[in-house]
C-alpha cells in the first residue's frame, strides 16, 4: 500500500528523547557550569530588555475604559481582552453559587516553539522575555506568544520575529498543533494554540533568542520561576511517550525514575483501560450541573471596586489591578494595562505511585468556572490553601494535607513557577510531585489513578489536561533526563 | 506488571464482527423472510403504540408559552427545550451574516443500547418506538432515549424502561461512553451520551423490544426509514476498527468491499497521519471566525410568524410549527410541542474512492452555528438543494453536482433516513455513498481524504464527527457484512 502513512511518526519520540541526553553533556560539574552561562545570557539579555512596572489605578490605563453600562473593563480598539463579571451555579457543590471578575479573551493566540536538527539533535529556539506580571524580569519562553492582537498589530508595534513561520507551515514539519485551555478560575473559555513546528532550513537566533535541547529547557524547571508558563505548556504537548525510551533514558537506579519510565512507554499497561478513563470523564460532565452567566462587573456580589482596584471583600482569592509598563526590548516600549493579582502562593501537586511497577498520577476531574466543557482532568491538589479561612471545612480540598504534611523524603520535586506574566500579576504556584502509598483501589468519585501516557495520549485533544496538569507533565517529562545532582 | 490493562479491550471489535456474520444466517432468501417477519414485528408492536399526529398552532400548545419579552418558545415547567434566535456572524463565508430560530436543549440526555450475549453472540435490544416526527409511524431506536427531563420525569409520565442500566452502570461492561453533537444548524449546542453497555445478567424483552444482532440492524440501515437517527449514532461510535477483521468479514470479491476492510484494519496506513489531521482540525477551528449571538425569536430578521408557526420569507429552510400527539404505546398519551419542519429533502453523501488499495472517505470540516466547537467533520455534501436556489453561486456546496450526476453503478449506497422524530417533523435525507476518482492530491483547505479506522478513532472523544456523518459510518459498517442481494 504505497504512499501511506501510519498514524504517528515513531521516530519523533526518539527524536524528542534524544534531545534531553545530549551525550556526555552531563556529567561532573558541567550542569552547574551550563546553568550559569544561561543565567549569564539571561542576565544580558535583560539589559535592553528591562522593564519598569508601576501600579496605577485601574480607572486610569491609557486605552481603557470602564463601560459606562457595565463597569466593564474593555480596551478602545475592542481587541486584546476584557474584564466582566461571572456568576457561577454548581447546586450541590461546596460552594454551590458565588460571583467574581473574569478575564474574557475569546480569540485564539499561538504559543510556539520552532525547532530544529543540529548535529542530528533537536533544538528549541526559546526567548528570553519580559513580561510586567514576572516578578523576577526575565523567564524562558516559547519562541512565538502573540495573540491575534499581536499578529494583525492591533497596537502598531514591531512584527513578531518568526510568527510566519507558525502561520504558514508548508514544508515544515508539525510535531505539536493542539488549542489549550489556560487557567479556568481567571479566565472565561481562553484557548491558545500550541505548537512546534520543525524547519529544516536556515534559521537563525535573533538576539534575546537561544538554540537550546530539551534537556536543557528541562533542567531548568527544577529552577524557581525560570521557565514561563506558556513554555510549559507547549512543552508538555510533547508526545514523548514511546517504546524503548529506556534504552535513550539512561536508568538512574532509583524505584521511582524506573517505573517514571514504564509510565511513559508505550508498552506499558495501566490501571484503567483509556476507554475506561474517557466513559469517568464523560459521566463527570454530562453528571456535574454547573452554570455560568457573563454579568456586568458592577453587579458582582461581594467584590468593591476601589481607586486601586476591585477586590474580594474577604481580602482573599485575587485583585484585579492596573500597571503602567515602559520596556526595552519588547513590541512596544510604552503602555498600561489591567492584571489580576492573586492573594497568596498556590499548591499544585501530584500524588504518585507505583502500581504494578508503572507510575500512576492521582488525577482529578476538576470544575472551573471558565472551561469549555465543565471539566478538566487537574493535579490531585490544586488550590492556593489561605483562600479556604473563609469557606466551608467541606470545601477544603481532598488529600491537601497529605501534599502539605509530605516530607523531603516523598516531595520527589518542588519547585515554584510563576503563572502567565502578560495577564497576572506575581502569580506563582509550588508545584510539587510526591510520592504516596494511598491504596489504589479506593478512588473517590473525582479521581482516577492515571499513567504519564494517557495523559500524552489526552493531550493530542482540546479541552482535557488543564494548564497546571500540564506543567506538571513538563516536569515529569524533565524527570526522566534526571535532576542534576 | 500484574493486574494493569492495556487501553482497549482487542476482543471488542472482533465481537462486533462476530455479531455482524451470524453463522449459516444471511444464505439464499434468508435475509427476506428475516427481514419479512421484522416488519411483522414492528407492525404488531404498532398496534399499541399507535400514534395520532395533527398540526397546530405555535401559539396554542398546552404547556408551552410564548415569552412576552422575546417571543421565544417555552415550556411552563423550564424543562425540555426552548427555540430562540440566534444571529451568526462568519466573515468570509458564502453567506456572511444571517438569523435564524434554533432549539435550545442544554440538557445531556440518554442515547443508549443495551447489548447482551446470547450463545456466545453480542445481541443489541432494539425498540420499536414511535416518535410523531416519524412519517411511517415505527422506527427501530435504541433501547434508551432519555432526555433529562424523561428521567426526572418532569412530564409525569411512566418510568423509562432499561433506563437503570445506563445510570448505574457497576458490574456492567461499557463499550462505548461519548457525549456527541446533534444538528448544529438546528440545535444549539445540543449534546446526547451516546452509550452501549453490555450486561451478562438476565434481561427480559419487553412488549415492543427485540433482542437483534448487529448484522440483522445493519442490514436494516439499507432499508428506507427504518433505523431511527438516535440507533444511527449510537452504533456509529462501536469501535469497529481493529485487527484480523477479514478473517472474520468474508470478502465478497468486491474492489470496494476489500478497500472498505483495509480502511477498518487497524494495520492500513492512510493518506495523512492521524496527527495531521488532528492539526487541519485545529488550523479549520482557530482560523474560522464565527460569532453566534442568541437573539430573542421575535428580532429575527427574514422570518415571519403567522399564526401556524414561523416560516422563512423565501419560504425555504425550515418552519416551526405545533403538533398535538396522542398514542398508546408511549410515556405519556397525549401531548403537544413545537416542531421543526425542514423543506425538502436532503442530500448527505461521502465521495469514497480507494488510494492504495485503502478506501478513503472525503471529509469536509464544516461550520455549523450551534456546533460547540466551531467545525466537526461532516460527510463530502450536506445540504438541501433547493436552499441554494435563493443564495449566491459561491454558496453552492462543491461537490454536489459530483453527488447528484453520479449513476447507479458509482451510486454504492443510497438509502433515506429520518432525523430525530421527536424533535423534527418528516425531515429526511438521502444518504449515499458515491465512488469517485479525484484527485487525492487536490483537496480544497476545508477537505481531507480520511479512512474509517481514522473516524472511529476520532469517534472516542466528542466534537470531532458530525451526526450526519455518524449515520454514513453506521452505514459503511453495515457495508463491510454485505448488503442483501
């Protein structure tokens, strides 16, 4: 049967695996050496990039405006995003009816990572950028984040360098095309498309631009607030999940990178069949009711609305207030805008184990207010813990003490990694994965032992690993090269 | 690694071909008695389920009211379903603006089949049903039709029957769990939980229930009017694909029946990897811009209500109208609702042809204003001819003529079906399978040569295939046992 293709190139797991041991790179000593030359090249880039952010009040960014109907935050040219209100019905959840602000940005932006063969080894073209809400300046991000705003320059700004090659992508290969939702809490039914493409001609890094493997990107995850949100995400679209990935990963030895690499493979078995797994999340969201209805912003219960900003009457959950941004190295060098910014440092985590020598995630099907299709599959834990002072015992999530209370020995990684800087402000999250002897058999209702590879498999479609899972996914992934010693 | 699964169970879809090929049955004038004493059957059962079926007024329908702020359509108990106005915005399209009614039913009903063993054969239980948009009375439907409104009963009807099999489903063995569209030019955003759930247990049939295999209903599916759309799409989404399958389908000798194997064999490559199709998918989606806005009913522009119902000006597309139903067999005896009634009939129709030695379908990733998700995949041609007598050339669906002009012997499938009968009032469509010989390496932007394996794969998740073109994979199924001669 000439001419046809099978329906995924075994090869580009290999690929991808290579690229996380470029060989002999990492040993004795030579990581803390990589890890300073980046953090130097990190360091010059910020020159010409730097950024001052100053609060300003939110009724007086250049280009907004309040509606007057409403009190709706809009931006004159329509574009970009909006701020409304969002009432919120789940009957019989714990929290069964509340109000709040949401960030309302319905077109589809590209977050993406352009790749390339040198010396027989992928390379990802990554950026370091600034952006206002960063509270340490300069992350690692994917080479292209523009919105369509961006692209058809809705702000007059510079063209985004490379966008043409995610655009138009004849004659390059696609090895990531995939629209993912962001933070379901934040926004209302925000999507970005990931991708990474894969071009075989010249193409060369602009300054504030890098050439970097997987492993090294991956490495850097272990590092606090280094490698951006929107980097995370396309990363964990990977589909690194193979056979015979033990033979590139070299075994560390350790139980839990062992059955971390059975978790990936394609041989390996799992607790629930995926066809079981897809039948829970269906029930979940055809079973869970919840309702949300676009409010105007002046109407929203609970929430005052002072010179600085709107915030919660209880002083918790999140602010929304404004910045007035002037950058070097940025599209434009001048402008104002709103952000939301969270009260407190958030607890991501997932409970591991073994189970039959294969790593399983303790995955929840989570509610978010802003998702597309009432639930998303989420880390076990997922909450910022000062926000539950005021609400019900019954709403306090299950199994966060069991994240909390873990010690060194089965925190098997944290690391604080910040949220998308160009929408909030200093929002960071401890990710962390720990390792956990719950009984496997006893799932409650919103949780199911899942494997590494399912997870791949979901994250081919839209609307199923939520944006903090997939974080989590690219520090699994980064794992699997091993943590520098 | 004990006690882990693989991700689907390889003995499903050999069962389903075992159930399409009962041993010794489809020889010499079997199928026509088989088929005879069917009708027998459907015929008694319609001594009790007779239905009386009389037009109304929209304006005088017990139960339902007309709101006096926006003319829309609704219950007087909030349940079942409303019709609103909807206004859609596609800049770019053929037509780039227009209004139209549509039928909001949020709720996620029931679709389900139940299915059971007997000597070693998968059985499905079939009802006979009424539906008073049915034009010739009785239709073979799934075991379980139930919106959320029959199970709650809000109409105060009778109990469901079989209906616990479907809401607690422990012990039982679930095929197929998949939330799937209905018609998005129709619905807006209706969904149903399209379900098979096999259970070993004793399970009488009821008055007005058969127990049938696969291959007795898929030869049904060639038979005018007589597999009710919501059976269409339940059996649509069987994972039929797998491997071996030719051991068990005997070949009949046919070009087309070979290729039709190979396109289900999980071993057949295809024109384009799953991957890239998911990423056309992906590009169709974020590239199409489409604002749909409910308006009330009263606003919309082009439509006239008189006091039968609402009709388009031009007299074309659909009207609403009331219908007063009273019937034996049923939930409820009497009772009154609006309907949809669309003018003509329709024409769905896949263009197939082999492209090494594997026959590939040409999909079309449609817009349709009530989908979830901007495009699903549709079959080649979707339309009612006559539509486009009033709308500019360009708006003409390509391939129709293809379609129209193709003679009996390229014509391989041509039957017509009927659309939900509970909601839509005599709407059919002639569906057909045509052969073509295009050129596979000349496909429009919004077409792509898919196999069935592919579709079926894509089936597992919700919002990738249409319904339309979940009746024409039904259909190809019944292909591969044959068609009666």
């Amino acid at each position: 049967m000439t001419g046809l293709l099978p329906d995924r190139d075994p090869r580009i797991p290999t690929r991808i695996a290579d690229s996380m041991h470029l060989p002999g790179r990492w040993d004795a000593g030579q990581w803390s050496a990589e890890l300073a030359e980046i953090r130097r090249w990190l360091a010059g880039c910020g020159r010409p990039a730097h950024a001052e952010v100053r609060r300003v009040g939110l009724d007086h960014l250049d280009g907004w405006y309040r509606d007057p109907g409403t009190g709706d935050i809009r931006h004159r040219s329509g574009k970009f995003f909006s701020i409304s209100g969002l009432a919120v019905d789940i009957p019989g959840g714990p929290v069964e009816h509340w109000h709040q602000p949401i960030i309302i940005q319905p077109e589809i932006g590209i977050l993406g990572i352009l790749v390339k063969e040198f010396d027989g080894v992928l390379h990802c073209l990554m950026q370091a950028k600034i952006e206002p809400g960063n509270e340490n300046g300069l992350q690692l991000s994917p080479t292209v984040q523009a919105t369509r705003s961006n692209y058809t320059r809705v702000h007059g700004g510079k063209p985004v360098p490379y966008l043409e090659h995610f655009v138009d992508t004849t004659g390059s290969g696609i090895i990531v095309d995939v629209r993912q939702s962001e933070q379901g809490s934040w926004f209302h039914r925000k999507r970005n498309r990931n991708m990474v493409v894969e071009v075989t001609g010249d193409v060369e890094a602009e300054d504030g631009f890098r050439w970097m493997t997987l492993g090294e990107i991956h490495r850097l995850l272990a590092v606090d607030d280094l490698v951006n949100m929107d980097a995370r995400t396309v990363l964990s679209c990977l589909p690194f999940a193979g056979l015979d990935l033990d033979r590139i990963h070299r075994r560390s030895g350790d139980d839990l990178h062992t059955a971390l690499l059975r978790s990936c493979s394609e041989e390996s078995g799992s607790l629930h069949p995926l066809s079981a797994v897809l039948s829970w999340i269906t029930e979940r969201r055809t079973r869970t009711e919840i309702t949300t209805t676009l409010v105007p912003l002046d109407s929203i219960r609970g929430w005052r609305r002072g010179p600085a900003g709107i915030t919660h009457e209880s002083g918790l959950f999140f602010d929304l207030m404004g910045v007035d941004v002037t950058t070097g190295g940025r599209e434009v060098g001048h402008w104002t805008q709103p952000m939301l910014e969270p009260h407190g440092t958030g607890v991501v985590a997932f409970l591991v184990r073994e189970i039959g020598g294969v790593l399983h995630l303790l995955v929840r099907a989570r509610v978010e207010p802003g998702f597309v299709d009432v639930v998303e599959l989420a880390p076990t834990v997922q909450c910022t813990p000062e926000n539950y002072d005021c609400l019900p015992p019954a709403a306090r999530p299950p199994f966060l003490d069991e994240v909390l209370l873990a010690g060194p020995r089965r925190t098997r990684f944290a690391t604080a990694l910040s949220e998308e800087g160009g929408r909030f402000y200093h929002a960071r999250n401890s990710y962390r994965i720990v390792e956990t002897d719950l009984d496997p058999g006893d799932e409650p209702a919103d949780f199911r032992w899942l494997t590494v590879r399912q997870l791949i498999e979901l994250l081919r479609h839209s609307h199923y690993v939520n944006v903090q899972a997939r974080t989590m996914i690219a520090c699994l992934h980064g794992m699997l090269a091993g943590l520098p010693s």
